[in-house]
C-alpha cells in the first residue's frame, strides 16, 4: 500500500499569453523526472485558471481524450467541427474523443478555473476512428450524499460522460469538518486533488491545490477543521494496451 503526496509546491507551473492563464500540473507528459509522469490511462492533469480572462488560439489534437471540469466560473469552447464558440458554466463538463483528429480553442472567462484531464483510450484502435464531444451541464451530473460527504459523480455509474478509455471513474465531494473515511477502490490507483480546505491523515497534511496518489486501499481516512473539497480520479493499475506515455 502507498499514498504519496505532491504539494503545490512539487507541481510543474505553466501559463499561456504571458500570464493571463496560469496552471500548475500535478501530472505531466514531458519526461522530466522532477514531476509526477504519466500512470496507468492518465497521462497529463492541469488545473488553469485566469484572473481577467484569455483564450488559447486554435491548435489540433488526435487519439486521445481530453475533459475539462468548470471547477469556478464560465469558459467558451470553440472547434472545427462546430465553427462556433459553446459555452460551458461552472459544474459541467466538456469531452472530446480526439480520434482522428480536431482542433479547437479554449476561452477561460474572468475568474474561471478548470481541470483538463487527458486520457489514453488506446490510440491505436481510435486514431481511425471520427473525433466527437459533449458537452454536460451540473445538473447532468448525479449527486448523493454518503458518511459526511456530499459526491458528485462525473464519471462512472449514472454519470451521462462516457469514455473510451476503460475502468476510469471520477467524483468531486464535499465534506465537512470532522473526521472521515473515504472508501476507495483497491484494485484502481486513486488521484486526490484537494480544491479547497486543508486536511489531515496518516500520510501527512494537505492544503489547498496538492495532489496525492493511492495504491492498495480501500479507504482514505482524514482530519480536517473546516469544509472542504476533493476531486478524484481512479484508474486501472495496468492496461491491456501501449500507453501513449509508452509510445512517446
């Protein structure tokens, strides 16, 4: 078993347009051994969020998919497929199934952040295959309440977002004060971002914007003295496939 944590601090920075977009990367494509590289289907994870507002121009994309959850805010979605710019509000979700190839541009809003998660669905079998997207708003997206935590499931059972990539899973979850116990899966590596609060647990104290990463338990158990929010990802250990990570 092994839970690793990666502050803020240990995360690659990054920016587009000379700062109006910033991100910190707790996962990475580039093989700098500085960073957290690419594991199981995931293999790049950005939160990005700008003050005053900017866009990313128009650049293309192929084989793999890429989401983007409105964590604050509104951003605007542009594509060559679509020729118009959609916009996404806070709480939904966009995916696109890059396949054979698209190119699109971003527009994050004044005060806007976002997590774009990109994900391998085994390139080989998509590349040929038509790029599609969706666009999801909150609502789409089921929430229940379970021990002290209030999860909204945007990946996986009952969720509309729907994958390519296999055994992926993702949830965001609010919680109170107090002490919890977050069941896990196993058999998944489980991706811990903490958006807001300060928590915690047997593996040390987390504040807001670290990131950590679980193997071989079945739950996550914290303190914390205020509310708070996580955002998790769980994948496969391994894949039946050559990663993307693999290939390059």
């Amino acid at each position: 078993m092994s839970i690793t944590i990666y502050p803020f601090e240990q995360q690659a920075p990054g920016g587009f347009n000379d700062g109006e977009i910033l991100e910190n990367r707790p996962v990475v494509m580039t093989h700098n051994p500085a960073y957290l590289l690419p594991y199981s289907n995931l293999f790049y994870w950005a939160h990005a969020w700008s003050d005053k507002g900017s866009t990313i121009g128009e650049h293309p994309h192929k084989g793999f998919e890429i989401i983007t959850f409105i964590l604050k805010g509104t951003i605007e979605h542009y594509d060559s497929s679509n020729r118009k710019w959609i916009p996404i509000t806070e709480g939904g979700a966009q995916i696109i199934r890059a396949c054979s190839g698209i190119s699109h541009a971003e527009k994050l809003n004044a005060g806007s952040h976002v997590f774009q998660v990109w994900f391998d669905p085994n390139i080989r079998k998509t590349m040929p295959v038509p790029a599609t997207y969706n666009d999801h708003e909150q609502k789409d997206f089921p929430v229940t309440a379970n021990n002290g935590f209030e999860i909204r499931q945007y990946i996986g059972e009952g969720s509309p977002l729907k994958m390519e990539s296999p055994g992926v899973t993702a949830v965001e979850i609010n919680f109170k004060e107090g002490s919890h116990k977050l069941g896990l899966n196993p058999d998944k590596i489980s991706s811990l971002y903490l958006i807001d609060g300060d928590i915690s647990a047997a593996a040390g104290k987390m504040k807001a914007n670290d990131f950590a990463v679980i193997k071989d338990e079945k739950e996550f158990t914290f303190e914390t003295a205020a509310a708070g929010r996580l955002f998790i990802i769980e994948n496969p250990v391994t894949v039946d496939y050559q990663t993307y990570a693999e290939m390059s």
